[in-house]
C-alpha cells in the first residue's frame, strides 16, 4: 500500500480515507493515533493488522463534542461531567458503559468503552470532517515508543497505511491518563498520563489508582497494561536516583566495553561529564513535562545510534513524573 503524507491543509482527503473505511494516522496533543472509524469493525481491524497488536487489548475512541461521547455511552454520569468540565478537550480518557454501533473489536469484548476529547486542534477538525468517532491506539509498531512526530509513524507503518496527516511535534508526548468512571464513587486511573492524580484529585477529591500500579503481581484492569510497551531494540536501564551511583554504574559498563547513551536532564548530564558520549537531553530537572514530552523521541533518537544500552534518569514519581516513570519502567529491562 502507499502510504500518503498529508499536511494538515488535507484534511478533506484523510476525512474522505477514514470515511471509506481506511486507517489514517494524526497528531494528537499527546501522540500521534492511528484513526479509524470506529463504527465500521473492518475498518477497526486493519487498526490491529497495521500495528500488530494484541486484539484483546482495547481502543480509544476520539470523539469532537459532548454530543458525540453521549451516543456511545449509556450515561454520562455527574462526576464524568465534572472531569469533562476540567479537562477536556485533552489528555483524559474515561471508561463508561458503552452503547450504540462501535465495532465490537474496539472494546476487546468489554461492556466498557474508553473515550476522550483531544484538543490538537487537527484532530478534532479531523474528527468532525470524518463525522464519526475515530478508534485510534498509538500510531507506532506494537512494543514500540508511542509517535510524538510524522517521522516516527513514517518509520514503523509506512506502506501499512492509507495516509499520515504531518502536524509538527505533539506537546504532551506521553498518553492520555485513562480514568475509570465506571463505579461513579470509586474514580480508578488504569493508566497515568497527561492529566495528573494531584489534577484530577483537586477536582474530584479522592482518586484510585488500579491495583497493578502499586503491586505488579495484580491483574491489570486496563487490558493493555500487561504487553511489553514502548521499547526500543537497545536495553534500557533506569539509573538509580542518586548521581554517584549513576556515575559508577555508567563507569563500571564502560570498562567492561559498552558503549552507553545516556538520557538525562542538563543537569545530570553535565555533572555527569557526558558530552563526550551519545547523549539525549530531557531538558531542565526541576520541569518534569519537559521530560515527558521528550521521553519517547529521545528513546527512538539513541536508539538509532551505535550504543549498546541506554541509560536513564528516573524522575521523582509525583505529578507528570508518574507518568513518564511509569513508561520508563515499561521500556526498561532493568530498573537499577
Ligand atoms: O493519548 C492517548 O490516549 C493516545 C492518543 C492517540 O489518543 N492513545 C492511546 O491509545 O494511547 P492506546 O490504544 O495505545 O492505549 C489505550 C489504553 C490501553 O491501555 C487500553 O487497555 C486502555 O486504554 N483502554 C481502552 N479502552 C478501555 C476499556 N474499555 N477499559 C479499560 N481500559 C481501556
Ligand atoms: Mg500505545
């Protein structure tokens, strides 16, 4: 298949693909997506094929209105309206009760459906030109770190796919936080991102978080948490939180011969002396969504050069840093 670049001025054409029933990748405030309508099961299959993921795990819908989320929902509950109000359109995505034709390969069999609101002003345009909701997962290769640019969906799904809508770099570069509102008085996040625990608490009072998050051994409710995700093909260690450490872990792996990237905030990278080895920056230490957003195209970016193991610096697990540790320790094959 050829796969068309389109610049965000043809979003007719993409519209008119996604319409007939074709897979188009776009950019969202958090990743790229992999959009397809999400009423038209073959349609939500070739979602699958082109990433080769699990079909059990389920997807997103993307919707541009109220409106639109109401006729895929049973209810929309009080507490989902207040989420609603605060935060979207963005990186939230609530677990409700479905209803209406959404391809049945969406949900992965569930009664429940995740929806969100995104606010990248081309994918709702998006959205509303294709006039349906669009089912769409991360645009990279299953197992891959999630897209922030057109380069990185061009690199895993070229050929694969009708067309990739090229809307510069997302902002966030982590996922939507996945919020279950399924049990209106027990708010449960499956999966931490965009928006925050602190954010959602400051709205909602006490929030959950699912078992798995504090205790692997748990059974994920959130299908999708069980997979090896955001890996590049180099191993990934997440250094320990105290810098000399780090410094002697980097020392001792030199001087068995490998050859090591690093990725770090300024900070650490200059106390750790590291211009002169392959290093990526996660900008400023003290601002952890700079961090986030340049964890996956960092990964990709060393992983792409001659090092045999890739370091990181992990991040303090309160506000965004939840998120990004939570990717980090899911790419990674050792935590130190
Ligand atoms: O930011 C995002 O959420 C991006 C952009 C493209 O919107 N999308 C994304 O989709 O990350 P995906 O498919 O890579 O992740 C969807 C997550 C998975 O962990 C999945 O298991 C969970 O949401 N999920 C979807 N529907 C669910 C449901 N009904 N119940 C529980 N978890 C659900
Ligand atoms: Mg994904």
């Amino acid at each position: 298949m050829q796969t068309a670049f389109l610049d965000s001025s043809k979003l007719d054409e993409a519209a008119e693909y996604l319409k007939s029933g074709e897979v188009v990748a776009f950019p969202t405030e958090t990743v790229y997506g992999l959009g397809a309508d999400a009423t038209n099961e073959k349609a939500v299959r070739k979602i699958f094929e082109a990433k080769g993921r699990p079909s059990d795990n389920p997807l997103i819908i993307h919707v541009a209105s109220v409106d639109q989320l109401e006729r895929y929902v049973e209810t929309v509950p009080a507490i989902a309206r207040e989420v609603i109000s605060h935060f979207w359109p963005g990186p939230c995505t609530l677990v409700l009760n479905k209803k209406g034709p959404i391809a049945s390969s969406v949900t992965g069999g569930l009664e429940t459906i995740g929806v969100r609101m995104p606010s990248h002003p081309v994918a709702l345009a998006l959205i509303e030109k294709a006039g349906v909701p669009l089912a769409a997962p991360s645009a990279n290769s299953s197992g891959k770190p999630s897209p922030t640019t057109a380069l990185h969906v061009k690199r895993d799904l070229e050929g694969k796919i009708k067309a990739i809508v090229d809307g510069g770099t997302t902002g966030v570069g982590l996922e939507s936080t996945v919020l279950d509102l399924t049990d209106p008085k027990k708010p449960t996040i499956l999966r931490p991102g965009g928006v925050t625990l602190e954010e959602l608490e400051a709205v909602l009072g006490q929030v959950w978080l699912d078992p798995h998050l504090r205790d692997d051994a748990a059974v994920p409710k959130s299908p999708g948490m069980k997979y090896k995700h955001y890996s590049p093909e180099k191993p990934v260690w997440v250094l320990p939180e105290s810098i000399d450490r780090s410094r002697a872990v980097l020392e001792q792996l030199e001087k068995e011969g490998e050859k090591v990237g690093v990725l770090a905030s300024d900070q650490w990278l200059e106390q750790l002396k590291s211009d002169q080895r392959k290093s990526c920056s996660l900008g400023n230490e003290n601002m952890p969504q700079q961090a986030a957003a340049r964890l996956f195209s960092s990964l990709r970016a060393l992983d792409d050069e001659a090092v045999s193991v890739i370091l990181v610096e992990p991040y303090e697990k309160k506000g965004i840093g939840t998120a990004y540790m939570n990717r980090l320790e899911k790419a990674a094959s050792r935590i130190l």
